[in-house]
C-alpha cells in the first residue's frame, strides 16, 4: 500500500492568478515539480484534486479545464514530475450553466474526489493520506476524509491565516509552500 498526497491545484502547484483564460498564463509554482519528483521518488502517490467552477460560472467550456490540467501536466512532466491521478469538481450549485449547476459530492471540502481516487486506486493506504491545499477547504477536506491537512501560505494561503478568507482551520502543519509541505510530509511518514 502507498501512502498518497492529494494535491490542490491552483495556488498550491501553479500560481493562483484567479480564473485563467489563457492555457499560457498557467505556471508553476517555483519548486513545484521537484516536490512531485520528491514524491515519485518515495512512491507515494501525488494525485490532484481540483474544485474548477470556471464552466460552472459560463467563464470557458469543460474542455478549456481539460486543457489546463494537460498544460500543468506538461509543465510538471518537463521536469521529469508525474501525477498518479487527476480528479477535479466541475460543479458549483449556484452556477450559470444549467448542466454544472448542481449540489454534488464532490466539490472540496465534500470528500467525493478523494473517495473515487480511493476506488480507482486501490494500492493507495487511507491511514496515510495527506491533502496539501492553499484554501481552508482544502484542510476541510482532510478533516472529511480522515486526511492530515496541510496548509500552504502560496495562493490564498496567508490570508487564509489571517483570518481574511473563507474561515478558520487547524491545519496538521502550515508550510511555506509546496516545498515544505512535501518535505515535513516525508519527514511524517518516516516516523
Ligand atoms: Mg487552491
Ligand atoms: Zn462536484
């Protein structure tokens, strides 16, 4: 059985520049790609999960989210990093567009995406589980699913520990940034 990290998109990987219409305009977060390396390297499982509410709102189509995730994928691959999964949440009940526009399971902090990651899997060790996000949704969903959550201070991070974004959690560990986060998590599962 594999110990897995399911990791945050947008603010955790790739910088956080709100919704992003250009595929070009996705980037990585500097180190980004060497903490997934470092994660490949220890064979735990880095699996992304991802709420993207932008075909939801009417901003792109389904397909454009697609292609974003190919561009990160592309990115991460570049520099030898590979995911072992990616599941993200198209949903938002309060959405523009009729067929996104529903209350769903699997929209983070609800624990869907990492439950069908888990059906998918099956090589992947539930007592071992970490979710590395920027929000306070993201630690949510750790707490939903039996996950150690950790909070990065890159994209909504630091407001997040203000208190000046969504609303307050107690985070396993508050890192700097995906780095850090991926090194205190081999540390954890070394004890
Ligand atoms: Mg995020
Ligand atoms: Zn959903």
């Amino acid at each position: 059985m594999r110990p897995v990290v399911f990791l945050d998109r947008d603010g955790t990987l790739n910088e956080e520049i709100g919704y992003i219409h250009d595929v070009s305009m996705l980037n990585l977060i500097s180190g980004a790609a060497e903490s997934v390396v470092k994660l490949n390297t220890a064979n735990v499982a880095a699996i992304l999960v991802s709420n993207q509410t932008g075909a939801a709102r009417g901003f792109y189509t389904e397909d454009h989210i697609k292609l974003l995730n190919d561009r990160l994928v592309k990115l991460l691959e570049s520099k030898g990093a590979k995911l072992d999964g990616i599941y993200y949440c198209p949903h938002l009940e309060t959405g523009k567009v009729t067929e996104f526009s529903i209350k769903c399971r699997c929209r983070k902090p609800e624990p869907g995406l990492v439950e069908q990651a888990f059906q998918e899997h099956s090589d992947l060790d539930p007592k071992k589980a970490y979710v590395v996000g920027d929000k306070a949704s993201d630690v949510a969903l750790a707490d939903n699913c039996g996950a150690k959550g950790i909070l990065v201070k890159t994209g909504y991070g630091q407001a997040v520990m203000d208190g000046r974004y969504q609303y307050k959690v107690e985070p396993a560990y508050t890192a700097h940034n995906i780095t850090d986060a991926v090194d205190w998590i081999l540390k954890d599962l070394a004890k």
